[in-house]
C-alpha cells in the first residue's frame, strides 16, 4: 500500500486528569477546566500505515510525555474498517447532563466506588471504530490489595465444616473427636432408622457365619466356607429390597463371569505339557485381560459395579489361590457356591426383617425439601445466605432421589410421571424463593400515612423528589403490608400440609382426619392470592404513586420483594395442587419397575452401591462437570452467522458452501466438520475418538490396577514362592488392591493410616476370638458380635466405608481360617500373615494412587473455578445474545426459558460440588504450607454471585423490552460499539481468569476495565433516551400527555407498566452488580495465582 494512501487517525490518548493539573501547576499554567479543549492535556499520535508489516508513528512534542504516559488510560487501535455508522450520538454529548432512564441513575452510583481513584476521560473526540467486531478495551491502573481485608471478607462465605475448630488432621483433637463420634453413634442407631438398618446388615452376617461355625455346614461347604460371609459383606441387606434384588442379580453375574474366565485360564494352562510347563504365563495373560477390561467398566458403567467387583475377587481367587500345575475343580464350586448361599441369605433378611418398599427414601427427600422452603418462606429472614445455600443443595438432592426411585423395583404409590413432575414444581418453588430480595421496611412498624396529616406537613409549598419517593414508600407498605404477610403465611400453611399428604402417601405417616386438609390450605392460599391482587389493584390507581417512583431505589426495593412472592405464590400453588390430586387419586400399592432410560441407567446406581463405592464426593463432582461440559460444548459448537453487509461475497467466503443468511442465530459448524456428523472421514474420526478415549481416566485407572494387581500376583506363579503363598493365603493382597483402589480418589496419608488399622485391630481381634476358648463357636461368635457391630455400621453408613470393609473382610478371614484348620500351624501365624496381606494390599493401592495420576482436591478445585468461569462466560454470552439484544422475530420462546433453568439448574449444582470439593481440602496434608481456602471460598461466591445476577438479567428482561430505541436505526447504530464493549470485555476478563487459575499463572495486572465500559454505554444510553424525549416533546408526545394517559390506563396495563419500570431497575442494576463480581473476582483470583508484577516506570522506558 502506498504511504499516502492509507487513512489517517488523530489520536488523544486519555490521561489522569489528577496528574495533569499537577504538571500545569508546576509549570505555572492554569489547569484546563471540564470540557475544554487543551492541546498539552495528552499527547496526540499521528498513526500512519504504509504497509500490512510496519507502523510508523509521528509523536507530536510534549514536555509531559515521560510523566503522563505512564499513568494514561490505555486505548486500543483504531482499524480502517468500520460496521456502523456514527449516527447522531456524539462521544462529546457524554459531558452532557442527560435524563437517566429509571435504573441508568442508580447504576452510575453503583459504579461510582467501582471507579474510585480513576478518574477516566471518555472523550473519544469524534472517532468510533469497530475493527469487524473487535472491542476496543480500556484499562487502568488496579487498586491496591489489601490482604487482610479480602480474608476477612473471604471468611464469612466459608462452608460451616471449615467454622469447625475440630480439624480432620489435628491430633490434639482426635480423642475428643472419637468420643463425640461414638456418643453419635449409639444416639442414631437407638432414635433413627440408621438402627433398622444396621441390625438388617448384622443379621446377614452373623446368620451366615454361624452357619460356618457349624461343623456340618463348614465342612459342606468346603475349605473357603468364610467366602459366604465375605458375600454377606459385599451385598449386605441393609437396603431397599429393589436395590438388594439388582444387587444380587449383579453379584451372581459378576462371580459366575470371573469364575468362567479364571476356569478357562485354568483349562488353557494345563491343556498340554508344554501350556503346564508356562502355566503361570498363561494365569498371567488372562488375568491382565480380564483385569484391563472390568478396570475400565468399572469406570464408564457405574451401574455394573456390584458385578465387576465380584468378577475381580473371583478371578483372582481363581487364578491366585492354591495355584499348581494340576487343576481341582472343586476349587470352582467351592467359591460359587457359598457366595450363592450367601446372596440368598441377604436377600431374604431384606424381604422379611422390616422391608423398604423404596418409597421411603423418596419420601424423606421431599420432606427435607418441603421443609427447607418452609424455613426459606420466613420472610425476612437474617439466615437468608445460609438458607440459600440450603436450597440449591435441595434443588440438587431432589433431582438425585427421584433418580434413585426410578433406578430400580419399587413397591409403593407413587407413580414415576407423578414423581417427576413433583420434582419439577418443588425445583420451581425453590427458583423463585432464590429469586426472592428479603425488604425489611415492608414489615417494619411504621405510622399510617394519613393523606390529610401529610398534606398539612406540607403546605402549599411544591414537594420535592424526596418527599414524593418518601410518600410512595409508605403508601407501599401501607397497602402491601398485610396481604403479603398473609400470603406469606398461607405458603407456609400449604407447604406444611402438603408435606403432610406426602409422608401418608408415601406410608410414612398415618393419615389423621384433623385439620391438615390440603383443600382447605388451597382454598386459603387462593383467597390470600386475591387480596394481595386487590390491594396491588389500589395500588396501581393510588394517587399518591407519582409517574417518577421508578427513580427511587427504595420503592424499587419494594416492589422487587413483593412481586416474587407473588410469583413464588403461584408455583407453590401448583405444587399444592400437584399433591392434592395425588391424594385423592387414592393409588394403590403396587410394585413399580425402573422407569429411567436405560442409556442412562447403565450410568448410574443407587445410593447404597454409591456410598459402598466411597468416594462420594468426588464421584458427584466429576459426574456434574462431565454433564455441564457436555452442555456447554453443545452451545460452543454453535457459530454465529451475521448477515452480510456488503451484496457481494468477499473473496475470503467465495470457497465457502452457500447458505441463506442468518440474523441473531446460532448454527452448527458442519461446513468443514469431519466429526459424527459428517460423511467425509467417519473412519478417520472413530479411530481418532478411540484413540484419544485412552487418555481419559478410565484407562489410566484400568493401567493402574492391572499394574499393580500383576506385580503383586507373581509370587503366585514362582516355584520358590508358590508354597508360602498358597499356606498364608496371600492372594487376599491382590483382592485388597482391587477393592479398595478408587478410579477418581486415591486416598490420603489418613486414610491410609486409619485403614491400616482397622486391617491390622481386624487380624488382631480375629486371632483373639480363635485363642480365646481354643475355637470355641459361642465364644466366636459373641467375639464377632462385639467387633463387627461398629464395623459394619462403619462400612454402610459412616462416611468412611472402605476402612469398614476392610476391617470386617480382615476380622472374617482370619478368624474362619483358623477355625477352618484347627488353628494350624498357630494363631498368631494365621493372624500376621493375613494381617500383612491386607497391610500390603492397602500399602500398594494407596501408594500407586499417589504415585500415578494422583487425585488432589486443591488442584481440583482451581481447575473448577477455572472451568466456571469459562461456563459463566458461554451463559452470559448466551443470555446477552438471547435474552437482551435480539433482533425482530427472535424473541425468546418457552424452550428458550426452559433450556435457559436447565443450565442454570446444572451451574447451581456446580457450586454445590465445588463447595464439598473444597471440604476434601482438609483432609489432605501439605508440606510446603496449610492450604488456605478463604480465597477460594470468596472466589467460589463471587463466582456465585456473578452467577445469580446473571439469572436476575434474564428474568427481569422477560418483563420488559431491554432493546429499547429499536424502531430507530440511527439509536441501535450508535450503540452497537459500547454495547460491543461492555459485552466483550466482561468475555476477555473471564477468559484471561479462568485460563491464568487452569495454568496456574500469575494474572496480568492489567486488565481491561469493565467498570469503564458499563459507564460508557450508560452515559450513551442516557444520551439516546433524552434525545429521544426531546423529539417526543417536540412532536407533542411529551410528558403531560403521558401522565394523562397513564391516568386513564386500565390497571392491567398500568401494572404491565409498574413491572416494566421495576424490572428495567432489577436489570441495569444487575448488569452494573456483574461489574462488581467481575472485580471481585479478579482480586481473588490474583489471590490465588499471584500478579505478574509490572511497574510503571517499566512500561515508560
């Protein structure tokens, strides 16, 4: 390109106007006033393009150059190409003094302590620029941090278990902590159902191991007699039959598969004289087959656990115990046969001793749920954040029971449509109790306004805006005050009786003929609604409601407390109706099969199988990242395709496929795509999926445990190892490493301390109970009776389940192996070398886990905070486009707002997973320094917080029009660039956050103002509207005419308008509230990952 052909742009850099009139004054120059033009206020740059490769720059002279450069608003460049034109607005028209639009005026004084110490000049002088969509960022110097006033902000937002003083890791506490746990124990287990279930799994165990204490049945059932024990352990009956019957079904199928696969290793390794010569290669192979191939459906079908557990033990009692070169087939069925008996035992305990239908667990969840709105239906309330909390974690726990409920056989009477409705209405309640904003004045005790006393107050004089804002708010609370507390009250009534009905429906509670009639609730809750109606009615034509009370954010305050609870009224309504028809259905009991989609089914348990798993947290936390992943890849593989601006295609386009235009859509990619949607590679891109599937946990985990499992079995196969192995039964080494390693969580050097010991007090106590009477079976069994009471209760109800399994697998071994031998060669030799075989097992599982892909929950979580803040900004880039600027004819729709609560209901759980995620923190031990969680906890909350006011923009702009003007094109041509602005650098900041948290690095300290740019399209949006109020005045649709209109409105259309006013408050004010979590969340963040430390005087020279 020629050097004089290219465009020419005079550039005024901004400047610290503070710094300026220093330099002016030490000069001796009078500082230029506000609006004046000053040619030494900053420098000017003369840009010139020669050429696409260099940019020359002609810097016009300046004396303060050094000086102001170094504290100058950085701009961005200015491109050649520009998408809008100017149209009417002006940059210098911002130094007018505008008429603010009902929440333009409240969010400039929001921003005002936002933008404390930058005073920021947003003069463009005449230039706007687009660069084909790029935004042009502003950034200013950061405050100051200081330290310890973020922690102790950052300390109120902690979870309750980090305000506990009795740390996980402290041992000075540790006694006491024991102590509290056992008075806890024999409190629940004497007052609670936890006490029915216990004695459900102990009748499973001590049935069957009398029956191997008998001699009869001991010696039918061969030399591994204790394996139906070790089944009543696995599958203990302390469930709901529905679960106990899936998991017998599971555990016979998983035995038999390993059984059958371990036989035919066995076959194959002596089939000839040369197989038998290489039998124990031959073991090897098949085991590492079989092991590959249940590690990895241990972690992709999490409904086959249960199965894949038991074909793990099976096989390597198949291919590890009592290994030769000859094969006894009796081996076979001396494992299937007893673990048969076994199952059938647990079974028929679940059936006859105190039966769960399956209906109680759904039951009791929407109990807790029904009261948690209740407490959060205490308006106000000064537990309100905590409540919250409270209520996303139901929102979360519903959905996972209802799941639960329609996993497996039930007999009950609640039919799954019925149930899942249910679930949907409570999830809506509980979404417009969040969206509640507790007001106290509303029932503060306040005077009456009496119309004649306030008139005499004020005389004939002329009342101000105060006054009137003043009078407005009385005369709110005055009308409102009584019908909301009355509706209040009537939700609380109908959630009470609706609770009721549903306990009796689920046969939890008697039905009682008293006054819990849920008809008569309804019947008030509709009476309340209307009152609350006709008051609001008054309210509408109340005269004094001036035109301007849109202005006052207290009135506003008011009306964005009352009008939730109106709508929170409607969906408890619905629920209440919900319940009330179930009732009178009057359904019968009858035995409901699984009703969830199989597809999905395959992928989830129940919750007993879940908790037996461990790792509980975890396994929530990664299941609800996967989905919300899987979510939000779907809206990232849409494209934006703009219409065109010019008539003919640009050269860079001519290649691509033709299409019609699209305006304000998103499509899928699939011109070049070459993924499932495509026919132009499948092949190629199946092998690619497959190939890049390895990298995922699931084979990391199947490598782990083969590995392990294979290195531990070769003593198994060794003739100089084979006699040692076989006599102490060390193949229990390998059973150990499978069961306890976890395919997400390794464990922690406490875990492996605590599960240690119980291994070790198990072998211990085993011995004891053999030694005690020279294997007297009285005397064993009450031993077993006093050991594995707690144990059991440890392994399926304590939040610890691993280290209770191991500790009854220990105790059962070691005590029938002796009494199956007679005590030989002695005690203590049965004891320690079963003892050391769980040690070394739990030693090797736990160290691999460490060692190979470790789990570490600190790392986890900055990951997820990394990871949500990418997802806030793919939800907020989703609602500004679907919600806020849309064109004509792409209003959002009923999917829209229902997909729009699906995705939010998903990020809400996300904040759930990652405050337990955060629990897991404490139970890790660190070297370098105790991990500090208050700067994750505050960042967790903003990130919330940012959250929240995002799902407050996209319900408020269902109430009104947010694209205002958009019958002026000239309007929408002007604001599309601080539109752009505003938008983008919320996007830039999100993005630079939650990639700096993914690398853990340091975050630039300089980063684009968002404050900057809400200001900048405030003030052109101020500018817009009076320029449209001028036009209006001049065409005589000012504002007299209005207010006569208004005047003669109906009162539908006058609370339409109310509502539109309110809500165009509710959302500016939470667009400008994003503003602020943004900030929050970038001084956390640099908490966290630390501030690349610039200076200033760097950047000059």
């Amino acid at each position: 390109m020629a050097a004089g052909t290219g465009p020419k742009i005079h550039l005024k850099t901004p400047t610290i106007k503070s710094e300026i009139r220093d330099v002016e004054a030490a000069e001796g120059r009078k500082p230029a006033h506000h609006g004046e033009k000053n040619a030494s206020s900053g420098p000017h740059l003369l840009l010139r393009k020669r050429n696409p490769n260099s940019l020359h720059l002609t810097e016009e002279p300046s004396p303060q150059r050094r000086l102001a450069g170094a504290h100058d608003v950085i701009l961005g460049s200015f491109a050649h190409t520009s998408t809008a034109p100017r149209g009417a607005l002006d940059s210098r028209a911002l130094k007018t003094s505008p008429v603010p639009s009902p929440g333009a005026s409240t969010s400039h004084l929001q921003l005002e302590h936002l933008l404390q110490a930058v005073d920021a000049d947003l003069d463009g002088y005449g230039l706007e620029e687009s660069r084909d969509g790029f935004f042009d960022a502003a950034f200013n110097r950061p405050l100051k941090r200081n330290h310890e006033d973020l922690m102790m902000k950052a300390a109120e937002t902690l979870p309750d278990a980090f305000r506990k003083k009795n740390h996980p890791l402290s041992l000075r506490r540790f006694l006491p902590q024991q102590f509290r746990e056992a008075k806890a124990f024999f409190q629940r287990i004497s007052t609670s159902r936890a006490g029915i279930r216990l004695l459900k799994t102990f009748l499973g165990f001590i049935i069957t191991y009398i029956i191997c204490l008998i001699p009869a049945s001991r010696d039918w059932l061969g030399e591994y007699n204790y394996i139906m024990v070790i089944s009543a352990i696995i599958n203990h009956p302390g469930r709901a039959v529905g679960s106990q019957l899936d998991g017998t079904i599971l555990t016979i199928l998983g035995t038999v598969a390993g059984l059958g696969w371990g036989s035919l290793a066995l076959y194959v390794s002596t089939s000839t004289a040369t197989a038998q010569s290489g039998y124990g290669g031959i073991l090897a192979t098949f085991l590492i087959i079989f092991a590959v191939l249940i590690g990895w459906l241990r972690c992709v079908f999490i409904r086959l656990y249960q199965a894949v557990l038991c074909a793990g033990i099976a096989i390597v009692y198949t291919c590890l115990a009592d290994t030769s070169q000859s094969v006894g087939w009796k081996k076979v069925f001396d494992y299937g046969i007893p673990w048969v008996l076994g199952q059938a035992v647990c079974l028929i305990i679940a059936v006859l001793v105190f039966p769960d239908a399956g209906s109680r667990s759904l039951a009791l969840a929407l109990h807790d749920s029904l009261n948690t709105i209740q407490a959060g239906l205490v308006l106000p309330s000064p537990e309100m954040p905590f409540l919250k909390r409270k209520l996303a974690w139901q929102f979360v726990n519903i959905s996972q029971a209802v799941r639960d409920f329609t996993l497996e056989f039930t007999f009950s009477r609640f039919l799954p449509n019925d149930v899942a409705l249910i679930r949907n209405l409570i999830q809506g309640v509980i979404r417009s109790i969040l969206a509640i904003t507790p007001d106290p004045t509303l029932f503060a005790d306040s005077d009456s306004p009496t119309e004649p006393a306030f008139e005499q107050s004020t005389g004939g004089v002329q009342q101000g805006p105060i006054l009137h804002h003043d009078r407005a708010k009385r005369t709110i609370c005055h009308t409102l005050k009584e019908p909301t507390r009355v509706l209040i009250d009537a939700m609380v009534a109908n959630i009470t009786r609706a609770d009721q009905t549903i306990l009796s429906i689920g046969g939890q509670k008697a039905a009682k003929d008293e006054p819990y009639i849920l008809s008569q609730a309804l019947d008030n809750l509709r009476t309340a609604k209307e009152a609350f109606d006709s008051a609001d009615a008054l309210l509408v034509a109340h005269p004094h409601l001036p035109s301007e009370y849109a202005k006052s954010p207290d009135v506003i305050q008011l009306f964005l407390f009352v009008h939730p609870v109106r709508q929170t009224a409607d969906k408890v309504e619905a629920l209440v109706a919900k319940v009330l028809e179930m009732d009178q259905a009057k359904r019968k009991w009858r035995i409901r099969a699984p009703s969830y989609p199989f597809h999905k089914a395959i992928m989830r348990t129940n919750y007993q199988v879940r908790h037996d798993r461990g790792g509980l947290t975890a396994g929530f936390y990664f299941r609800s990242k996967k989905q919300l992943d899987r979510t939000m890849a779907e809206l990232q593989s849409s494209a934006y395709i703009p219409a065109a601006r010019h008539a003919a295609g640009g050269q860079g386009l001519k290649d691509a496929p033709e299409q019609p235009p699209v305006i304000g859509e998103y499509q899928k990619e699939q011109e070049y795509d070459h993924g499932k949607s495509s026919g132009k590679a499948p092949f190629r891109y199946r092998a690619w999926e497959m190939l890049h599937r390895l990298q995922g946990f699931e084979s990391r985990f199947a490598f782990k445990v083969t590995l392990v499992t294979t290195l531990l079995s070769v003593p198994a196969w060794l003739p100089q190892s084979r006699g040692w192995w076989n006599d102490n039964e060390s193949w229990w080494t390998v059973v150990t490493v499978w069961a306890m390693m976890h395919p997400r969580v390794g464990g922690t050097f406490q875990d492996l301390a605590v599960r240690t010991f119980c291994a070790a007090i198990g072998a211990i106590w085993g011995g004891l109970a053999y030694a005690a009477d020279n294997g007297n079976p009285y005397v064993m069994a009450v031993f077993a009776a006093v050991y594995m009471i707690p144990m059991l209760y440890r392994s399926t109800q304590s939040s610890h389940p691993r280290s209770g399994v191991v500790g009854c697998l220990s105790f059962t071994v070691v005590s029938l192996s002796a009494y199956t031998e007679g005590g030989y060669p002695s005690v203590v030799t049965i004891a320690w070398t079963r003892g050391l075989a769980f040690v070394v097992g739990l030693v090797a599982a736990l160290t691999v886990n460490w060692i190979l892909w470790p789990f570490i929950a600190r790392h986890e979580l900055r990951k997820s905070l990394s990871s949500t803040m990418l997802h806030s900004a793919i939800l907020y880039r989703g609602v500004v486009a679907k919600y806020i600027y849309y064109t004509k004819g792409e209003e959002p729709g009923p999917k829209d707002i229902v997909r729009s609560e699906m995705l939010e209901a998903r990020l809400r759980e996300g904040f759930v997973r990652m405050r337990q995620l955060m629990e897991l923190t404490r139970h890790e031990m660190r070297l370098r320094a105790p991990f500090n969680p208050l700067p994750y906890s505050a960042l967790i909350a903003a990130c919330e917080s940012f959250f929240e006011h995002l799902v407050q923009v996209r319900q408020s702009s269902l109430y009104f029009q947010p694209n205002m003007a958009a019958s002026d094109p000239a309007a929408i041509a002007s604001l599309t660039v601080p539109r752009r602005d505003a938008v983008a650098v919320i996007l830039m900041n999100l993005y630079v956050l939650a990639c700096a948290l993914r690398a853990d690095k340091p975050v630039p300290r300089y980063l684009p103002s968002a404050a900057i740019a809400r200001r900048r399209l405030l003030d052109c949006m101020a500018v817009m509207e009076a320029e449209q109020v001028r036009r209006s005045e001049v065409d005589g649709k000012g504002k007299g005419v209005e207010d006569g209109g208004r005047e003669r409105m109906g009162h539908e259309e006058g609370k339409g308008r109310r509502w539109a006013d309110v809500y165009q408050y509710a959302f500016s004010g939470a667009l400008t509230d994003i503003v602020e979590n943004l900030q929050e969340m970038q001084r956390y963040t640099k908490e966290v990952c630390g501030e690349v430390g610039w200076e200033s005087d760097e950047l000059v020279g």
